[in-house]
C-alpha cells in the first residue's frame, strides 16, 4: 500500500476504488469544514462522554493533524470524573488532553466526534452549546445533526473513517501515531472486523493503517488481552447470577462488586461480549453501575430486534445491534422498563 498517492481531493487514490460505499456527505461539507478550519487558529475536540477507541481515538487522530498545521489544539470529554479509560492508555497524543474544567467556555470552533446526541457531549455540552461554531464528525444513524456543519456517514462502520477522511482532506499524512489512533477506533467499532459493517473499505482503511508499521498484535493485546486480577472475580460474579429469559440474557455489576476487587468502571466493557455468546438469545443487556451509582445499560441484538430503537425509547441510542441508555433507577426496575419497549418494539 502507498498511503500517500492521493487524487485531487487529497484522499488516496484507492479510496476511490470502491464507489458504491461512497461517503454521502457532500463535498460542499467537507469544503466548510476545510474553511472553517483554516480560518481558526484555536480549536477545542471533544468526543462522548466514557471514550472508548473511536471515540478517543478519532479525535486524537485529528488533533495529531491540527497540531501539525500549527493549530493550538486542546482535547477533552465530558465526564465529572476525567480519566482516560486504562484499556485506552496506550494510545498516543494524550498530551494534548485536558480535563473538561480547562476546556475553553465558549470556543470559537469545537468539533465533536462519535456522539450519537448533544446529551452524549456531557459536561462539554455547555461549552458546544456557547460554541461559536460546532463540527458534529459522526456515524449513529440515529444522529440527526446538532452542530452548525454535520459530517455524518451513518454507514461508516467508525468515526475513524470519517476522521481519517478530515486527515487527508487537511493534507495530513498517515503516521505511525495517527494509525495507531485509528485503527483503535476501527478496530474497535467492528469488534475486530466481526461486525456486519465490516466493508472491504474498512479493510482497505485497515491495509492503509497496517502499511505505517503499527503493531496490531500489541493493540489488540492492549484493547482485549489484559485485566486486573479482579476483573476474573466480578467476571465470575456477573456470571454467576446471568439470567435467560426467553430470548434475553442479561446480567448487572453492581459498584460494591467493583468495590471489593478496586475495579474501575471501565474494565467492564468486554462482559457484554461473553453474555451475548449464548445461542439462545437473540437480546443481550448488561447493566453497569458507574462510579456515580447510575447504570450504564449495554445492550446487543443478534439481528432481527433492533435494540437502538429499544434504547432511544429509553433516552439513548447506538447502533442496531449495539446500543446503550443510562438509566436512574434500579436494576429490576431498569429491567422492567427494558423488557416492556423490547416486547413493545421487537
Ligand atoms: P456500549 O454498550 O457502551 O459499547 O455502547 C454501544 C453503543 O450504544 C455505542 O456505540 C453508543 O453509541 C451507544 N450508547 C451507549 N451508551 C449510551 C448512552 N448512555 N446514550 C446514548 N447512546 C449510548
Ligand atoms: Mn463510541
Ligand atoms: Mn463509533
């Protein structure tokens, strides 16, 4: 691969090759976005609320860009207790991180990565709210645009795709850091090219991030292959009390199980993965109750229900086969609600 044989437009030349998964948004968009970009010597990124790769990774990849063109760049997310995810700590370019209170009020122009809604922003939602100018780079279906320029490609299968696209389009070059970011994101959104949006341009994104020399065996070690001791006993826990309901499987960690193992929250992210294995349900939720007591409902369908709908009904959203929604409540009264918009919508 040549990552840097590029057309007129500044993408590589063998993006072109696959026409039919052509990015539907406008040229006129990407044009905006160029200027209003060149025109900024400041820009604040954020991405949603609990980062995982496509967000965090999406957003440090463009910053690594804007950087090199001279751009004060600062780069948050919106959480009331700021730290980036231990799963997410290999990742380069965290120095240009900074916690949300340093964030600036009202910037002149902020761009927001993989955020379904404005909600999804969370603490920095007041920032984009007094933005002047608000770049929205997403690729939730259910997004239907809260900024003042919007480039979302509801069938990328990442924001990285779209943030890869920006990178070219700002005349950025792929390097090793940049990759890195990306792929992290790609990665990420397909569960390891399993998903159904894993398109020959996702691998052909992915053959042009390999192609800079990054280690994809030791990104995946990072992202999949490592936890704390502890992670194994609320495992175990968790699994334990998983229940099968039809064609529902479902099971919650609670903060106390956390608590006496000193995990944090966002080691809790591949437990929906192992769930969702088993072959007679069709819905799999797991509830995790975060450092705030609130539970972060993760849910996923094996194709026919669409658990995005099921979740916006609920305040949230995602994808049809992944989503997610916060709920307030506790776990059974959580699961009651569930099972009454699953039954409602499937
Ligand atoms: P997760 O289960 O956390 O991996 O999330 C799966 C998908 O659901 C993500 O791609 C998000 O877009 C979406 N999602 C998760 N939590 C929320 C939430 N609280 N509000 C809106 N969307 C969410
Ligand atoms: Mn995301
Ligand atoms: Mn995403």
């Amino acid at each position: 691969m040549t990552p840097d044989v590029r057309d007129r437009t500044g993408r590589p030349a063998s993006l072109e090759r696959f026409p039919e998964e052509g990015c539907p948004i406008p040229e006129a968009s990407w044009d905006r976005a160029l200027r209003l970009i060149g025109g900024h010597d400041e820009i604040a990124l954020a991405c949603h609320v609990n980062p995982d790769g496509d967000a965090l990774g999406s957003m440090l990849a463009v910053a690594f860009v804007l950087r090199s063109m001279g751009k004060r760049v600062v780069a948050s997310f919106g959480d009331r207790i700021f730290a980036v995810p231990r799963l997410l700590g290999f990742l380069p370019g965290q120095e240009m991180l900074v916690p949300p209170d340093e964030f600036p009020e009202a910037p002149d122009l902020m761009i927001v990565f993989d955020c379904s809604t404005f909600e999804r922003v969370g603490l920095l939602g007041a920032n984009a709210a007094s933005a002047r100018e608000v770049i929205v780079v997403d690729h939730h279906p259910s997004n239907t645009g809260f900024g003042t320029l919007d480039l979302i490609d509801a069938n990328a299968a990442a924001t990285a795709m779209l943030a890869e696209q920006l990178v070219y389009r700002l005349g950025g070059r792929l390097d090793r850091d940049i990759a890195t970011c990306l792929y992290a994101g790609l990665v990420t959104d397909t569960g390891s090219f399993r998903y159904s949006s894993t398109t020959p341009a996702v691998h052909h994104m992915a053959a042009r991030l390999v192609a800079t020399g990054l280690r994809t065996d030791e990104i995946a070690r990072e992202l999949w292959d490592r936890s704390p001791f502890g992670y194994l006993k609320v495992l175990a826990n968790a699994l334990e009390r998983v229940t099968l309901e039809g064609g529902l499987v479902w099971t919650y960690v609670s903060r106390v199980d956390r608590a006496a193992y000193g995990l944090p929250y966002s080691e809790l992210e591949g437990i929906i993965d192992i769930v969702r294995r088993a072959d007679e349900a069709e819905v799999a939720v797991v509830l995790k109750e975060d450092d705030h007591g609130d539970w972060q409902v993760s849910t996923r369908s094996k194709g026919t229900v669409d658990v995005a709908a099921v979740c916006a009904a609920l305040g949230g959203g995602g994808h049809h086969n992944a989503a997610g929604y916060t709920s307030y409540e506790t776990v059974e009264e959580t699961m009651a609600k569930f099972r009454r918009e699953l039954r409602r919508l499937s």
